[in-house]
C-alpha cells in the first residue's frame, strides 16, 4: 500500500508538472537555447535605464527587433549609472540611457562608440498639492530646488546614480545647495518605487513624464514646474567599443542601434503609449542630435 | 485594499484564459527552482549522511559553515556569483550571464546549506547505534545508507521542503544573475517587482497569488509524500 500511494503522490507531482510544461510549451521550447552555451553571437546584451523597461516600450521595440534581426535580445534594466558602469567593463553590448553628460564622459574615456540620439520627453517636479514651499508655476527648475531647500519640505530622492538622480544631483549644484537633513530622503530604489514614495509621505520628487503618465493612477502629487529647459530628457542608444571588448557582439549591437533609428522603430517608438494612455510617452529624434537642442 | 479582490480576480482570469505569458513565467520559476533545489539535494543529503557517520578534525567547523550558510542573503550569493559569470569574470567565456543556468547556479548555492544542514539534523537524530547494527547484520555500506536515508524520511523531506521554499520565494538572486529578463528569465517573483514597479498593483498582486497557488500546489505534494499513508 505505501508503495502505490507513493506512486500515487510522484504522479500527481509529475502531472502536475507536465500540465504546466504543456500549457507553455512553445515558450519552454523558446528557452532551451537560454540553457546551454548558445552561439556566443546570438545574445545580444543591452542595459537600458528602468524608465523605457517600466513604460512597456520595449515589449513593442523587442519582438519587432528580434524577427527582423535574428538576434536574442537580453534587455537587462537598470539605471543609467549602472548601465555605464556595466559598459565600462565591456559586460554589455550596448546602452539605452538617458543621463547626457555622464554618457559624453565614458565616450571620451572610449569605452563606448557610436552614440545616437533615439527621442526625448521631459522631467517635470511633482509634489504636494498643499504646496508648502510654493514652487508652483515658476518656470526655473533651480529656483524650484532653492524654495523646496529654504523651506525644508520634504524632497524625495532617487540617489540610485540613474539618469535621473544625475539630473537632480546638477540641480542642486547649480542651487548652490548640499542638500543635507530630515527633509531630504534618499531612497536608492527606481523611479516607479520612488514617485510611490514620494506620493505616500507627501513630498517633492523629480520625475520622468513617462513614469508619470504610466503611474498616474496609483499618484496623486500634481506636476508643480515643467517646460524648463534644464528639464529636457533625452535618451541615446551607443555601442560598447569592440575594440577594447573583444566580446562584445558588435553586430548585433549594430543592429539594434539601426533598428532603433529606422523608420519601423521610429514608428514604434512616437506611437507608443497612444494608444494606452491617450498620449504618446517619447517623442523620436531619430536622425538629430543633442545639439539640436543646445547641448 | 481594492487591489487585494482585483488581484485575486485577475489570477483567476490570467490562469482561466490560459495566458501564455504567465504560463511562461510559471514554468521558468519551476524549473529553475525545482533543478536548483534538486542539486542541492543530490549534494545536500549525502554531505549530511556523511557528515553524520564520520568523525575527523575540522567537523565542527565543516558543520557550522554549513550552519552559516543557511542564512546566505540571496542578493550576496547573486553579487559573487556576477562577478564570476561576467565577461570579465574568470567564467566570462561561457556567456552564462543573464541565462536560467545562472539563476540555476545561484539558487543553488543559496539552497545547497539549507539541505545540508537539515538533512544532516534529521539524520543524526535517528538512533546513532542503528547503522552499526546495520551492518553488523550484514547490510553494505550503500544498503544501510538508503536504510537510514529511509528512516529519516520526514526529517529529510521537510530538509527538501525548506530548500524548495528558499528557491522559489528568493528575489535578489535571480535578479542579479538573470537580469528578470521578459519571456526569458524573468520568475514569479521578479515578475511581481517589475509590475510593483510599473504601478500596477492589481497584476502584482494577481501574480502573487498565483505565485502562493504554485508554491501551495508543490508543498501539498511534498507534504503527501513526507507523510505517506499517514494522511492518505
């Protein structure tokens, strides 16, 4: 008897199991190759910055991608700081950041090549409706951080080294402040995690409008200053130098730049959003650079 | 608190309507839990077999390493494991980053002292005097090891259950070596962070149920199997 309940129990578990493998398996098919050693060219590795990952974009960009190219897109989402950093070390193939300044950095340290300008949206400063520190309607970013500064209210930070935090970080360079105290918390978590934050504890943040729009729902801290100029997001694609990483897929990041800027992708990307929100989420640059906005 | 009955409908939908994506995502989280997990086992249970019959300097310090790795942080074992897997890592050559491999490779390592260390609690609690009788009666070495192997069977199996439970309810880990890649290494778990992240909750919450559903659905067989025809 102990035997055959015992038989009885593998069943079930094994049943259980294959229940599961045949309810997905074309997918499981799909993943075999992740298992061995696949052609080393076939991956292709990009870090992006967790604001394109979060806002669905590549779950459109990617499929499109993959069938026109052949290639296996590994999108490893990250900040912008990481994603440089893992660049510098040639683990990735290529970037799609958004933090200008620290990419102009690493392209003249020629770790990476080839940078382009993919498409912008903007930052905009939320906060409060209260609004303590009366920061509403001014059209200076700077003059905004000095209020938040001058009245202690409550600023909630990224502090994850992203692109974001980098633009926060020369904000308050340019204010001549440390931000320093209480009022300033740090929460080394993403953007969605954090405009969450803010939103609970009824701060001030610097946000992306793509994350915004997308958690709009769940937020409930209206937009305080946007059109700023020193607000401009803009997100390039670049490939990681070859000849300093001899293992770098340089083909297939090639690839995914030129898809990336083609008219399909271009498409892709100023629909996006459109259809979900009402709005598009990035508009496309494809074709101008950065000093086509005074950069 | 919406969420928590907006979840619960959503999971049913999302397992009714047969969503290829989540039954991705589900067989993914199976398997490498469940590889990673029998690794452990395959390593765990003769290490602590052995450990519990054999007696040499330095057993005391084998025993509490393994103590101590029972409380492995995932996220530390995922950062170590990076830092050999990547191309500039001694292992970079065989492009394991980012792969279910990795996942398999770390979870593995989270899980391996787990197993061990129950494994080896539940065989040193069985009468010390019974292998020796064992084999003084003319059993092999291997014939008393099963034996024994089968007398502590509830001990052993919940040593298999803990490890299981690590394995599938760990995060940092799988984020780190598998990047929570969609359609490829994204799991359960990693999945719940990314739509937490997404700010939608509802979706978050339908996957951690379905993530205790899975996870029921393992430990309800394992606990058959622990206590055969005790519950039968």
């Amino acid at each position: 008897m102990i035997v055959h309940h015992k038989v009885r129990t593998w069943s079930l578990l094994v049943s259980l199991l294959s229940i599961l493998a045949i309810g997905s398996s074309n997918q499981l098919i799909a993943q075999a190759p992740a298992l061995g050693q696949s052609p080393v060219h076939k991956n292709l590795i990009v870090a992006m910055t967790t604001s394109i990952e979060d806002s669905g974009l590549l779950d459109e960009l990617v499929p499109a991608l993959e069938k026109k190219t052949g290639y296996k897109l590994k999108k490893v989402s990250v900040g912008t700081g990481q994603a440089l950093a893992l660049a510098k070390k040639g683990e990735v193939d290529a970037l799609f950041v958004n933090s200008p300044r620290a990419e102009r950095e690493v392209l003249a340290s020629g770790a990476v090549i080839n940078r382009h300008l993919v498409m912008h949206n903007d930052f905009v400063i939320v906060g409060p409706s209260g609004d303590q520190a009366k920061i509403h309607g001014i059209k200076n970013a700077v003059t905004a951080f000095s209020l938040i500064a001058k009245k202690k209210a409550l600023f909630i930070s990224r502090d994850d080294d992203s692109g974001t935090n980098k633009l926060e970080k020369d904000l308050w360079k340019r204010a001549n402040i440390q931000p320093n105290g209480d009022w300033y918390v740090r929460t080394g978590a993403g953007m969605g995690q954090t405009l969450q934050i803010a939103n609970q504890k009824r701060g001030y943040t610097l946000v992306d409008r793509a994350t915004y729009i997308f958690q709009g729902k769940n937020i409930s801290l209206p937009i305080l200053v946007q059109g700023d100029k020193q607000l401009l997001n803009l997100y390039h694609v670049i490939e990681v130098n070859p000849k300093k990483f001899p293992k770098v897929n340089s083909a297939g990041a090639k690839a995914f730049i030129d898809f990336v800027l083609s008219p399909e992708g271009q498409k892709l990307i100023a629909s996006h959003g459109k259809k979900q929100f009402g709005k598009p989420l990035f508009y496309v640059d494809g074709g101008k650079t950065e000093k086509d906005y005074g950069l | 608190m919406d969420t928590i009955i907006e979840g619960a409908i959503k999971a049913f939908n999302l397992l009714i309507s047969g969503d290829s994506e989540i039954f991705q995502v589900i067989t993914v989280t199976l398997l490498v839990s469940s590889i990673a997990t029998a690794i452990s086992v395959f390593i765990g249970i003769p290490l602590g077999l052995w450990l519990a019959f054999t007696d040499f300097i330095g057993k005391q310090a084998l025993t509490s390493l393994i103590h101590f790795g029972m409380g492995l942080p995932p996220v530390v074992v995922g950062l170590v494991v990076s830092l050999f897997l990547w191309r500039s890592g001694p292992l970079g050559d065989w492009e394991l980053m980012y792969t279910l491999t990795a996942m398999i490779m770390a979870e593995a390592i989270v899980v391996l002292p787990i197993v061990a260390g129950l494994s080896l609690t539940a065989i040193t609690t069985i009468n010390p005097q019974l292998r020796w009788r064992l084999l003084s009666m003319g059993a092999t070495p291997w014939q008393a090891n099963w034996l024994l192997i089968k007398e502590a069977r509830l001990g052993l199996i919940a040593a298999v259950i803990a490890g299981f439970g690590r394995a599938i309810s760990e995060v940092g880990a799988s984020m780190m070596v598998g990047g929570n890649i969609k359609g490829q290494t994204r799991v359960l778990t990693t999945a719940i962070v990314t739509e937490v992240e997404k700010g939608n909750y509802d979706v978050a919450m339908a996957i951690a149920y379905i993530l205790l559903i899975v996870t029921y659905g393992i430990m309800v067989c394992l606990t058959i199997l622990q206590h055969d025809r005790k519950m039968l």
